[in-house]
C-alpha cells in the first residue's frame, strides 16, 4: 500500500472531526479504506464501532472491497451503506418496518398519475408530456423534503398552481397505504433521533467513528442526521470535493462543507492535492476554469503524469456538423487503437444528445446511455410533425388527421372524422352549413398539398411559418404557464433531424429505427456491462473516468444552462464542467456550435475562461 504524505496524514487521523479536501483522481477510496486499516491495527477500534457511508450501492461495494483488499482478503464487521441504508436499518429496527413498507419508485409514480388525474389538477398537464412532468415533480418534492423547505415557502416550476395540493394528497394517500418512500426515511430518521434520545444514545454507542465519503453531495436533512449521530465525541470523519458539488437540485449544497470549520472548530483539514487521473495539461485547464468560482475552498492540484495533449476546443457551424466532429474523432481514436468503452461524451441535458445519439446510429456505432435519453419524435411536437408529413405524403388515417386537426385551432371535432380514414370531402360536408369552415379546410387541404413533393426540411419550415406552428407553441405554453423554450428545443432537434433526409420516406424509416434502438438501449442499460461509446449527463460521469472524453454543446444557453441566472448557480454549472473536464485521463475534446435553432450561438463563457488569454488558437 503506497501513500502519499497528505493521504498517510488522512488516513492515520485518529479522533475528532477531520475534513478532508480530495481533489479529482486523488485517490479518495484507498485513503478512506486505509483510514479503516489504521484505526482497526493500530488504535484497536473495535470494527463494528465503524460506519462507512456513500451515495450508491455500487460505491459502497467498492469501497468495502478496496478495504477488504488491503486487509489480505479478511471480511471485518465495518459498516459500509448508503444514506437511505443507513437510515432505514434504523427505522426498521425502532419500528419494524419490512419491504412491504418501502414505496418503489414506480409505486411512487403510480400514485402521482392518480393525483394528477384528478380534474382540479389536469389544466396544468397535457397527457403527451406525462413522463417528463412526473420526472419534474418528483424532483421538486425532493428538493423540499431534502433541504428542510416549508411547503407553504416553496415555488413550484413544474405546477405553480397545484403543486402544495398535490404534495398534500401525495402525502395523505401513502399515509392510508402505510407506505414510505425513500425521501421520507432521511426525514423519519431525524425526526425519530430528535424525539427518541434515548435510541439516538444508542446507535451514537454504536457507531463511534464515521466515516462519510462524497460529502459535498450530502443535504440539510442528511447532515442534521450525521451531526446528532456523531455526538458526542465527534469523530466524523468527511471526505469530498466542494469543487464538485453538483447536486443542488437534490438539495446538496457545498455551503454545507464550506460550514463544516464553523460546526466544528479546530476541525482538522487536509487537502489531497496529488491527481493521478488526468494529464497535466487537462488538470491546469480545469482548474483554470473552476477558480472563477468564489464560494469554494482554494486548492493547488498537481499532476503526477505528463503534459499530454493539449485541451481541443473545436468550433463547429451547427449540432449536426457537431455530431460529424465528435464521429470523426471517435473513429480517429479508434484508429490509435483506443477501445470506444474508454471513450465517453459528456452533456449537460439529456436532450442534448439526440442529435448525436441519431448519427451513431447511422454510422452502426455502438453506444450506452447511462439514463434516459428522451425520445423527440415520442413527445408530441414529434407526434404532430410526423402526423403533418404522413398526410403530406399521402396517408389519410383518422389518427393523423386527430393529432393535428387543431393545430394550429381550425375548430374542426372529432365528431367530423367518423372513419379509420378521413378525407378533406368528408370534412367539407360534415360543415355543409358553415362558409366559415369551408375555407379552413380549404387551407388545411391546400397547406397539406403544398408539401406533398418537398423535403422533410423544406415540408418542416412550411409547418412552422406557413402552417403557423411556431405560434401554435407560443400559445400552447402561455396557456400552460410553461417556458416555450423548451418547446422550442425540441422542435429545432427535430429540424436538424430532417436535413440529411431527401425524402419523407426516409426520414420516417430514420425516426423509426432511431425509436427501437433508444428502447433497445433503455433494455441493455447496466452499469456492468456496458457496450461501446458511453454517452452521459455530466451529473451521471461523476465519479467516473475515461481515457477520452468529448464535451459538446460548449455554448452559453447550455453550459451554463438558459435557467442558470443567480451567482451561485452559474458556480453550480462550473462545477459540473469541471466534473466534466476533469473525467479525461489522456485526451478532452471540447465543441462548441456557431449557430443553433437558426440563430448565432456564442461560446460558454467557461470555454473562454479555459483559453489562454492573448491567444487564438483553439488548444489549451
């Protein structure tokens, strides 16, 4: 076992709080697994007297083998566990809970529908967005369970006319169930600890010595729980990377390290400065970047390998010629003899990548995903796109005419449209009596015609300002109270989609094929065993590595992200570029687009803070 002098000095602290400062690659797991060595060999701590804690499972299986590894393959009684683990073996021992008890996420998702369902609740949804509002949703009660938010003082983005109703009944229906989901064991936990102290003396003689790994990660609730659970002799030992604090939407906030010297005075600290992940050229250009930030703790970093390559900053005319960059120096990579499982591209949103995700698909490249990566042509913008084009191209099926009838408002019903196939004449006599409506599907007969021989692009843009589309969205979002850039996203992924097309034939034989192979990764999805090029948010790369990684979408609007406006969240979107950057082991590649959704796109201001000021090369 070969230490360096910050991580010996780590691993050999032996009693009060301890803050330890771990850079990116500064080998945080051997120090925390050779802290537990110490402790038990040479200060006689008996191993049940210690708790290990982490964020996921797969971390904290990993951690106990790093342990297990140093200690000759001897399995010891340590505590290793996530939070929501942790915690819920105490509430099952103070209230016998089972599994029965745990609500599952698609439980969980399943009672929401119902709320949602409720007629006082559907002006705020429309069913094609089910998915994605639900995401939103569970994430905003997260975030004000996690970070101790009043209810009544929470402003919701998702339903800002529904949303403490919605919680209310959430709430009142998992308590007729006898259900508790994961958020409410963080909160059970401190309540019981707050109310019980007879059980919290209990589980504080317990564990003695806690160990907390990822600790920029953790929220109001969690540390509330760590602080009473580590009295009173306050051996909390903590481990992370203020610099890398990423999850505020989950109410992880690097306020709570940058506090940790004002909770425990004379705290220890120590700063794990050595990186032995990226090359020195990719390190310094990183933390070029993250030293804009000024809530953080200052920290001087070295590389222990070479230079390297130097940081590629490419400028690209648009997404698509984008997603050719990236392709080609995929294959260039592979050329060099580099496997595409040690390749990843990183991105802010998951709609980011759709672009790309399409051209490796056309390129037979094989890709994973990490999460879900949502499908354009499902939502139902796609949906109306698609139903426009088929009529165009000839189809006369009632369920295209359905989709789009009203869209834009032509006041035609469904009443009009009685067969599987419905055409323009049917229409004209169902509105016999009403010149008014003669002449609308006149033009929606016409509007139809014109598109009939042009192409996917060509037929999109007569959708879109001919048709009267892009109003349709304006309005579709001023009704709903919901932001229509994001409408507006995904309709110009959708075009960028289509230019490569000649025919609509073949852009529906695209989109298609682009449908199963998403379904087919969302089923392949796993960790363990992943095939070719990973694609990922820059959230789900951390605390991951790869010899090469592409950063794309470099643009202000993106990274940092359109909502991104107060200071400390912009400083949250450096910080997940310095995650992002900092993942490369040999080579990062950084593109940036001059022009998205038709309009001029400027570079991140974290690629110009990244360049070396005075120069106009594009390599840092």
């Amino acid at each position: 076992m070969q230490l360096n002098k910050a991580q010996q000095e780590a691993a050999c602290h032996k009693e009060g709080p301890c803050m330890v400062l771990a850079g990116p690659g500064s080998g945080k797991t051997l120090t925390i697994a050779a802290r537990i060595k110490y402790l038990i060999e040479r200060e006689k701590v008996r191993p049940e007297e210690i708790l290990v804690i982490t964020f996921t499972r797969y971390a904290a299986r990993q951690m106990k083998q790093r342990f297990e590894g140093l200690m000759g393959g001897r399995g010891m009684p340590v505590t290793f566990g996530t939070f929501h683990g942790i915690y819920y073996g105490i509430l099952k021992w103070a209230y016998g809970l089972t599994s029965a008890n745990i609500m599952a996420e698609e439980e969980k998702r399943e009672l929401l529908r119902q709320i949602l369902s409720l007629p006082q609740m559907s002006p705020d949804m429309e069913i094609e967005d089910e998915k994605d509002y639900l995401e939103r949703l569970l994430s905003e009660m997260g975030k004000v369970k996690n970070s101790g938010i009043r209810l009544s003082e929470y402003e919701s983005q998702v339903s800002p006319r529904h949303f403490q109703d919605i919680c209310t009944l959430y709430e009142k229906k998992k308590k007729q169930m006898k259900k508790i989901d994961f958020d409410d064991m963080l909160l059970l936990c401190w309540k019981l600890f707050k109310t019980r102290s007879d059980i919290l003396e209990r589980w504080q003689g317990k564990f003695r010595y806690i160990l907390v790994d990822e600790f920029q990660d953790v929220n109001r609730v969690q540390y509330e729980v760590l602080r009473m659970l580590a009295l009173p002799e306050n051996n909390l030992f903590v481990v992370g990377d203020d610099d890398q604090s990423i999850y505020q939407f989950r109410g992880a906030r690097p306020g709570i390290m940058l506090g940790f010297p004002k909770d425990y005075p004379g705290a220890r600290q120590i700063l794990l400065d050595v990186n032995y992940r990226c090359t020195s050229y990719i390190l310094k250009g990183a933390v070029r970047v993250i030293e804009h930030n000024k809530k953080r703790y200052p920290k001087k970093l070295r590389a222990v390998k070479d230079k390297g390559a130097l940081v590629h900053v490419q400028e690209v005319k648009d997404p698509t010629e984008e997603a050719k960059y990236i392709i080609s120096s995929i294959q260039k990579r592979m050329e060099e003899g580099k496997d595409l499982k040690d390749m990843a591209v990183l991105f802010r949103t998951n709609l980011d990548a759709g672009i790309l995700a399409g051209q490796l698909m056309e390129h037979r490249l094989p890709f994973s995903m990490r999460e879900y990566v949502r499908n354009v042509f499902e939502h139902f913008i796609g949906r109306n796109i698609r139903s426009y084009m088929e009529l165009a191209s000839g189809r006369r099926d009632r369920k295209y005419f359905l989709d789009i009838a009203n869209c834009p408002r032509r006041y035609i019903s469904r009443e009009s449209m009685e067969h599987p196939a419905v055409s323009f004449e049917e229409l004209r006599k169902f509105y016999c009596d009403k010149d008014w409506m003669q002449d609308r599907i006149d033009q929606f007969e016409w509007d139809i015609k014109m598109m009939e021989n042009k192409t996917p692009f060509a037929a999109l843009q007569y959708i879109r300002k001919r048709i009267g589309y892009d109003e349709y969205l304006r309005e579709w979002a001023k009704t709903r109270r919901v932001g229509e850039e994001d409408l507006f996203e995904i309709l110009e992924q959708i075009q960028e989609s289509t230019k490569d097309f000649q025919t609509m034939e073949e852009w529906f034989r695209y989109t298609d094929e682009y449908g199963r192979n998403l379904r087919e990764q969302q089923r392949r999805k796993s960790d363990e065993n992943r095939e070719g090029i990973s694609l990922m948010t820059m959230h789900s790369a951390k605390g991951l590595e790869f010899d090469t990684v592409f950063i794309l979408g470099a643009n202000e609007g993106v990274t940092p992200y359109k909502k991104a406006k107060l200071e400390e969240e912009i400083e949250e979107e450096r910080r997940m570029f310095y995650v992002a950057m900092t993942r490369a082991k040999e080579k990062l590649v950084i593109t940036y687009v001059k022009t998205k959704n038709g309009k001029d796109a400027d570079p991140s201001r974290f690629v110009e803070e990244l360049l070396l000021r005075g120069k106009k090369k594009k390599d840092a």
